[in-house]
C-alpha cells in the first residue's frame, strides 16, 4: 500500500481523536458517534439492513442537509459490523463526495426510510468513489480500531505523601506499632 496514503490516514485519523476529545478505549461504537456527532454538530443515524441488500454491499453513508444516514448490512460479528460502520465513517472524515452504488433502485428499494427518501436522489446520482478512496475508508476504518486497542492509560500516577506526614506516620507507628486499619476506612 502506498506510504503517502498510509501518512495520510495516520494524520486523519490522529486528529479526528484530538478533535472528539479521545477514541474510546476499548472501542464503544455508540460512545464514538456521540462524540462525532458533538464534533461535528450533525446527528449520525444508523439503519441496519439485512443480507437481502443487493450484492456484495456493506454500507452507504447518504449525507443530507439535516443529518448523516448510516446504512450498514448486520454482520455476523459485532466487529465486522463496527468495521463496516467506520469505513463509512472513514468516507465522512476524509470528506468523499462519491457514493459507489452500482445498483440505485434496488438500494433505493430497500434501504431507504422516508427521512431521507425525497433528498436522496442526488446522493446516489454523483459518481462512484475511486480506489484511492475505498483504501483510505478502509484504512481509516483499520487505524480508528487499531488505536481503540491502545492499552489503557496507565493509572494516575498517585502523588507522593507529604513527607512530613510520612515522617509522622513512621514516628507514630515506631512509638505505637503498626495502628490497626480502621474498619470504616
Ligand atoms: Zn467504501
């Protein structure tokens, strides 16, 4: 795979976590979409369809004046459903204006809820992405899981006791022994 696409996708995608203030890890789908959504003041609707979709078709990301339109077929597993979900996304974030559907009526058909039928039809008449644009939806895709699979941030680091309270501490439990643990503490 070309480099330059890679840097390119690495940069998208590291900015759009700056930007929704931090790729939810582990991965929480709905956690993200709120967090684009209030990123980019536009509700994302999801709508599922089953495997009666013409094709080999995943997914249709319809951009309208009101909102985005999600349409993912359901996968057998929650991740690949995820991963169908964010190369649409990766379309929307790298600002793609094609919609490749090689079949419109039939998608039309099916698909289509009536929030986004009237406007749809310009959607589906533009031009089909290109290669280079299903590679950067699909890396996109890969990078949002891949940093969503980061390890945890490590905990806080806890700031050292005073050490005067230290020094206390110590005297006290020489002088005393070690105090029991309070029962309520
Ligand atoms: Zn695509």
């Amino acid at each position: 795979m070309n480099r330059n696409l890679r840097r390119r996708c690495e940069t998208i995608v590291r900015t759009l976590d700056q930007r929704i203030g931090g790729i939810p890890v582990p991965f929480d789908l709905n956690a993200f979409l709120d967090q684009l959504e209030a990123e980019r003041d536009r509700p994302i609707e999801l709508v599922p369809f089953s495997a009666t979709a013409p094709g080999q078709l995943c997914g249709i990301w319809v951009s309208t004046d009101r909102l985005e339109v999600i349409y993912h077929k359901v996968a057998t597993s929650l991740l690949h459903q995820d991963h169908i979900i964010l190369h649409e996304i990766g379309h929307m974030v790298c600002d793609h204006t094609g919609a490749a559907l090689s079949n419109a009526d039939q998608v039309r058909s099916l698909l289509l809820t009536d929030a986004v039928r009237g406007q749809v039809d310009t959607v589906l008449g533009r031009g089909a992405y290109t290669t280079v644009e299903e590679q950067e939806a699909e890396l996109v895709a890969t990078l949002i899981l891949e940093r969503a699979a980061r390890p945890a941030p490590a905990a806080p680091v806890v700031a050292p006791a005073r050490p005067e309270v230290t020094a206390t501490q110590r005297r006290i439990e020489t002088i005393w022994g070690r105090r029991p643990t309070r029962p309520w503490s």
